[in-house]
C-alpha cells in the first residue's frame, strides 16, 4: 500500500465492465491505475468517493447515480455498501444471474483459452435472501457483532443479516453485546435439522445458548450428516440440492461404477451417490472431515474412505475408476492430481469450484490432455454476491474414424483428405436458394445444416459435415455460374476490386445427436485480370463449378491478389473452424495435420 492522497475526493466517472471482487471498474484522467468502484453497474455515470489507495488500483464507493442502469433496484439492506460482504444487491435478480454466467465464460476464454465455451444459463436460487447457514461474525467494540469492509478495513456493527437463515440471526441477537472475551464467533446452522453450533466456547453467564459444540447434524436428500466444526460444507442447502442433482446427472450413471470423490469432505458426494453405483473411494486430506465421513456413510457397504492427499492416493488405487468428482477448495486443483488423472483416464469427471478462474486453468491442462469440456453450469449458490459456484462435466476425447461429408465438391473432400480425416461422401439433394429477408451469412450457414440434416436422416449414427459458401459483392450473393456468359459477368464485377468470402459449416453428430455449427468470413482481392485471361479461363471450365465463377487455387490463371482470412474457407472449406468444431463435439484431433500449417496462399488444394 502507497500513502493515499486520494482517500475522501470525489469525480463522476462513467463505469466499464466488471471488476474482480464485484466491482465494477472505471478510469481517472490522469491516473494509470484502475479505479474499482463499488455499488455499481457497468454503464452507469455515478459519482464516486475514493475509499482507500493500493499499489495497482485504487477502491471507491458509489455516492451518487446520475445516469442508472435499467437493471439497478433499491437494495433492502441498511448495511449495504459499509459492509461489502454482499456486492450486488443494487442490481435485479435477473441481471445477477445473466452476469454470472457471463463471468464463467470470460473466465473460460480469457484463463482457460476455450473458444465458444459450452456455458449454460445460471442455475437460479430459489432463495434470493436468508439462503446461508454458517456466519462468521467479528466481534467488534463492547462486543458488538459485526463484519469488517474489506477496503477500509471498517467495522460494522449488524443487528440482522439478510443473507443469513433465521436461525442465525436468531442466535445473533442472543449473543449481541455479549462477546467481549473472543475476537471472533463462527455460528452454523441444521437448516433441516434445527442443530447449531457455536464456536469457541463462550463463558457469559448472560449468554442463553450452549457453545463450544465440536459439530452440528443436517439432512440432505433424506440422509443424516455430521458436520465437525473444522470440516467445509456447503452454506446454501437448497442449492446444494440442486448441485447434486447436476453432479448425478454428468456423471451418466448405470449403477456399476467405480467412482472417486476426491477432495470427498464429509462424504456429501460418496454418501449421496452410494447407492447409485457399484462403488465409491472418497479421498479426503483433513482427519476431522474423515471421522465425520465414516460415520455419514457407515449404513453402506460400498464406500471406501482414504485418508491423504488426492494426488498420492490417485495413483494408488488399485482399479482404474470410471468416473472423478473433483470438489477443491478456492484455490484448485494440484497440478499432481491433473497429471494423475491424465494417466488414469476415467471416461468422466465431474468438477465442481467456487473460483472460475481456478477452474478455468485446470480446464485448460485437462482439455489439452485427453479430455473434453462437454458443459459448465454456474448455480447460483450465492445470490446477491459475485460468487458463482460452477459443475464442470469432462468426458474422454473420442476418436476420429470417418466423416460422412454431405457436398458434391472436390475441393472439400480435398482439403479433409490434407487435413487427415477419412471422407466419405453422400450427396445431398437440397435447395440452394436465398430466402425473403435473410442475410448471406444466415444462408450459408442455414444450407450448410439443410445439407447434413438430409444426410443424417438417411445415416443417423455416422459424422455428417455440411458447408455451404457464397461470394459476396455489393451485398448480392454470387453462386456457380450457369453459362459462360453469367460467368463473365462475375468475374467483370469482381475484377480489381474485393469482395467477402464466406462459409458456414455444420457438424451433425449421431451419437451424441448434437449439432455444432460456426461461420468463417474472409476477404479477398481480386487482381486487375485483362478480357484474354478471363476468356481463357472460362474456356477452360474450371470456374464453371465455383462461387463467384473463379477459384483462388486455380492455375494459370491466379485470379487472387491478396486475401485477409482463412485460405481454406476461400477454396470451400475453413479447416481452422472445421477442427474447432471436431473439438466442441469431443473428438480428438491430436493426429491430424494442424490447420495452421494449411492456411497458406500457396497452399494447392
């Protein structure tokens, strides 16, 4: 931290994009460091109050809105804003939600380098407030109970939580004033059970509640779970429910399994999952979590419980396991366990983090092995905060045998053949006219997926590729040449000038019965040709078959200048966005030819 000479000034500033706590950040004219402004949205034009300066940023508070986000609402706690321990209650329920999933993908794109990362909508909390069960309060003068700002390092002295289960306020308020003797009191709640705990041990003759407890009791799905005081457990218990459920829809259960959950805590996964499958070793490094576990799980007899760190005991187990619940702490996984589990290669993982960035890291060491991200669901865990908890669903890359291509084109089955694919053709019999009010991009790409689409129905379990590609000029789309004369026309107005080549590809996958689709655009400059060489050429055929009558591969008469874009997605087929999308499917394309290496203007296909 640096002197402040800021602390306490006021600017108007015009808020950008989210920050890393919440914050939204902003910038201060004559300032290199960032400004993270708290209580606002990105958008707004606030005025703001300098809090407190640090070494590379500078924290700040909203005082004033002057020009509002649509989506901003009054918050309902007195204690926002001095407190920090909720960031969003200004912003509507709806906006919190759409925000977090948004974070996920940032997170995804900008630490993992996952393009078009597969992020679902947000899992919201049926709870917005009164969702937590486990508080842990600061005790503050003539013990007062409280929370400290994270910036100004504040107390703030609360009679009511909103975040906070009735239980624990009603324990709050039995306690307030009353706990000059600690620094801190930890309270946790059995929101089914009506078990609490307090931590430490109080000895006020005024306080009217038992403490020092060394666990509490709670219910999940029907099962008893002892929770030490030491041990993590998740503080929403109706989200938990619902992160259950998603945890035991991923791992695509047929009651056989072998399973690991590692980082197992208590035993919330291995309790819950036992009698779904032929056997669970819960891997746990915390004694207390595992004397907890062993009496959650004691009624099964398919549970096994190892005591020790995940990336010892992952090498150490006998059988090769099918599945792997992944639940770390905030700060990931060890790269030891990504390495492990690249070894053993279960043909499914499950990983469930509070930190999309953390996630986003080990994703990206797992995808570049022999896995493949099929989805993230954020859940709302945490309603009027920044937090999202996330259940990430890896499977083992398939291997690529053959790609059924629907298209009569030459040069695609070409540049797949360059590529490494093994092709097969089917032709598609469809109707390549543009629709009333649709743009080219949307037409390439419609009969890309029209084309697979007739292929799939006659071969419902292959690999089917579509792609459609169009010339445009002027903004009109120009297709094969039917004459010579229509020919010539294309190439007079294409002549010494550019013009946008683009192509739609669809990926139609029998097995997994999805369908991935994207689109590649490229600019193209044609050289100033003279009437002989385009004479010549149309004698020679070999425009007759492409869009916009010419091909940028085809010899002598080398129609193309200079190009910005995908080489391949001028000749017909964009293999950059064609691996892309074996990728998004679950294939492994560890074997085949780079497209980068075939993105080249001398590149002959």
């Amino acid at each position: 931290m640096i002197r402040s000479s800021l602390a306490g000034k006021q600017f108007i500033l015009t808020l950008k994009s989210w920050g890393r706590l919440g914050e939204v950040v902003a910038n201060l004219e004559g300032e290199a460091r960032p400004v993270f402004v708290q209580g606002g949205i990105p958008g707004e034009r606030v005025r703001i109050e300098i809090v407190r300066e640090w070494r590379r940023y500078i924290a700040a508070r909203t005082v004033e809105v002057i020009d509002a986000s649509p989506e901003r609402v009054v918050p309902p706690c007195k204690y926002f804003g001095p407190c920090t321990g909720c960031q969003w209650q200004h912003i509507s329920y709806a906006f919190q939600l759409e925000t977090k999933k948004l974070l996920v993908v940032s997170a995804l794109e900008r630490v993992g380098g996952i393009s078009n990362p597969p992020v679902a909508d947000t899992v919201k909390s049926d709870l917005n407030y009164e969702y937590r069960n486990h508080a842990r309060f600061t005790v503050g003068p003539k013990g007062k109970l409280g929370y400290v700002n994270r910036e100004d390092r504040q107390f703030v002295g609360i009679d009511r939580c909103m975040l906070m289960d009735p239980r624990v306020n009603k324990i709050l308020s039995g306690l307030q004033n009353k706990c000059q003797e600690t620094t801190q009191v930890a309270v946790r709640c059995g929101i089914n059970t009506n078990d609490f705990l307090i931590q430490p041990t109080l000895t006020n003759p005024e306080i009217n509640f038992s403490s020092g407890q060394k666990h509490y009791r709670e219910i999940v799905q029907d099962r008893h779970f002892r929770i030490g005081s030491p041990s993590f457990f998740q503080v929403n218990i109706r989200q938990l429910n619902q992160l259950y459920e998603i945890v035991k829809r991923k791992l695509n259960l047929s009651g056989v399994e072998t399973i690991v959950d590692a980082y197992g805590g208590v035993g919330t996964f291995a309790v819950l999952l036992a009698p779904f499958v032929g056997k669970v070793i819960s891997i746990e490094d915390s004694p207390a979590a595992v004397e907890d576990a062993l009496i959650n799980g004691a009624s099964y007899t398919n549970l096994e419980f190892r005591q020790g760190r995940t990336e010892d005991v992952l090498l150490d187990l006998r059988d090769r396991p099918d599945c792997v619940i992944l639940d770390p702490s905030r700060k990931g996984c060890h790269h030891a366990v990504l390495d492990a589990l690249k070894k053993i290669k279960p043909s499914r993982i499950v990983y469930v983090s509070c930190d999309p960035d953390t996630l986003s890291r080990d994703l990206k060491i797992l995808c570049a092995g022999p896995f493949h991200l099929d989805e993230v669901i954020p859940i709302d865990m945490f309603p009027q905060t920044q937090h999202v908890e996330c259940v990430a669903a890896l499977s083992l890359k398939r291997t690529l045998t053959k790609v059924i291509l629907a298209s009569s084109s030459p040069r695609r089955r070409e540049l797949l053949n360059l590529l490494g694919v093994d092709v097969h053709v089917y032709l598609p019999d469809v109707d390549e006219c543009i629709q009333a009010e649709e743009s080219p991009q949307e037409m390439v790409v419609r009969l890309a997926e029209a084309k697979a689409r007739v292929v799939s129905e006659r071969l419902p379990s292959e690999l089917i590729l579509g792609a459609d590609t169009s010339v445009i000029v002027d903004g009109r789309v120009l297709g094969k040449p039917k004459s010579s004369l229509e020919a010539s026309e294309m190439l007079d107005a294409l002549r010494n000038r550019e013009h946008q080549v683009v192509t739609g590809v669809v990926l139609m996958d029998g097995l997994s019965k999805k369908t991935f689709s994207g689109l590649s655009s490229s600019l193209v400059f044609i050289r100033n040709f003279s009437d002989s060489d385009k004479d010549s050429y149309i004698d020679s055929g070999q425009g007759m078959d492409k869009a916009g009558g010419y091909g940028i591969q085809d010899k002598p008469f080398n129609p193309v200048e200079r190009i910005s874009g995908s080489y391949t997605n001028i000749v017909g087929l964009p293999l950059t966005l064609v691996t892309d999308l074996l990728i998004r499917a679950g294939y492994d394309t560890s074997e085949l030819t780079s497209p980068d290496d075939l993105e080249s203007e001398n590149q002959s296909a």
